[in-house]
C-alpha cells in the first residue's frame, strides 16, 4: 500500500505537516488492516511499516512537497488477504460453497476498503488540524486524489475491474465501500488506534515497524479507550 506524494493541491505543504499526513495515511491503512479485517473474523495477514529518513534533500527548496517526500517516507508492505487478481481464481468461486463464497466476497472487499482508509486517515487528520468539518460531502472520492490517495484509488478500481465485470455497477460498489471506509475512521475507538499508532511511527527511530510491534500499540489503544 503505497502512498503517492505528488497531490492536486497548488499550495505548499510544510515539511512537518507533510511527515505527520504520511504517518496518519499509513496509521490509517495499519489500522484496517488489523482492527477491520479483526471484526469481519477474516484470518489475520502479514504486514510491515517501513521507514524512511534521508539526510540529504535532491530538490530546491522552494518545492516543500517534494522536499518532504525524499526527506521522510513510510509505507505498509503486505497487508493484502487477495495478493494477486487471476480471472482464473475468481471463475473458480463458482465451485465455492456459499459460506466460501461469501468469505471470499468479505477478504476481497476488506483489501478494497484497507486502501480506502489510508487517504481517509489523512484527510480527517488535516481537517481537525485545520479546524474543518470532515464528513462524507466534503471528503469524498475525488477528494482523496488530495490525501496522497491516488495510486490507493488505482487499485481498488483494478480489483474493481476483476470483482464486477460490469462497468455499470462498479460506481455503485466504490460508493458502497467508500461508505464502509467512512465508518471505519469516523469510529472514535478506531480513530484512537490510527492517532496512537501514527504517534508511534514519528517517533519510531528504526526503519521497520514489525505487524507485532503495530498490533501491540493497535491493541494498546483499544484498551486505554476501554478505561476511559
């Protein structure tokens, strides 16, 4: 789950809003992974945050998004249930049994909102750092080209592609999990997880955050809200 750090805003970001927007859209797509796959009693996968911290700036100055892009970088690698899309596999659901079918409808929806999240983490984070309203009219798909969220959007249309054969009923889909992504951030208990685990990775001084080291701090979170 990848990033993309060229955006459709025409204003400069600040280095250290830009650092912490990364670490919230990685927090956001860490979370989902663990606490949405977790709730939907879909067998647990793999995952890593990896880190990156360059000392030595390659543009001018004046471009703060790309100066904050070579200056630090995370991404989650791993983190899918459906790690490839073959035609082939997807034919074969029709010799599943229903109860495998519907497991295999529920793993393939979860990747597709798990990438809707990251972006969705990120520009709920920018919204009540500004002092903004963040709901559904105002963030919407479009909207997440502008939360580092376009190659996300890449590929939750690819699956899309291979999911729904007919391009008609594709919008809807998107819409239907865009609303489920929705959900999933809006939830105080889980924002409190993306906050605590996006703290955890600024912080973070090596190059990679195990899945174990980000479940412990995920899971850390749902008990302090558990207290409170």
């Amino acid at each position: 789950m990848k990033r993309n750090y060229q955006t459709d805003t025409s204003y400069a970001i600040a280095d250290q809003d830009l650092i912490r927007q990364i670490t919230f859209h990685e927090a956001g797509h860490a979370a989902a992974i663990y606490l949405y796959n977790k709730q939907k009693q879909l067998p647990p996968v793999y995952f890593q945050i990896t880190i990156k911290a360059l000392d030595r700036l390659r543009d001018s100055p004046l471009n703060t998004c790309s100066l904050a892009y070579d200056h630090y970088a995370a991404v989650v690698e791993g983190g899918r249930l459906i790690h490839s899309l073959p035609v082939a596999l997807l034919e074969s659901t029709y010799y599943f049994s229903a109860t495998e079918q519907d497991a295999y409808q529920t793993a393939f929806e979860a990747d597709m909102i798990n990438l809707l999240i990251g972006p969705l983490a990120e520009a709920k984070h920018v919204a009540l750092r500004d002092g903004e309203q963040f709901n559904a009219q105002l963030v919407n798909l479009n909207a997440l080209h502008n939360y580092g969220g376009t190659s996300d959007l890449n590929k939750v249309y690819e699956y899309l592609d291979i999911y729904i054969p007919a391009r008609s009923r594709r919008q809807e889909k998107m819409t239907e999990l865009f609303n489920k992504a929705f959900q999933f951030i809006n939830s105080p208990n889980h924002w409190k997880a993306v906050e605590r685990l996006s703290e955890y990775i600024l912080s973070n001084k090596e190059n990679i955050i195990s899945c174990e080291e980000a479940i412990a701090v995920l899971d850390e979170s749902r008990t302090l809200g558990t207290k409170c």
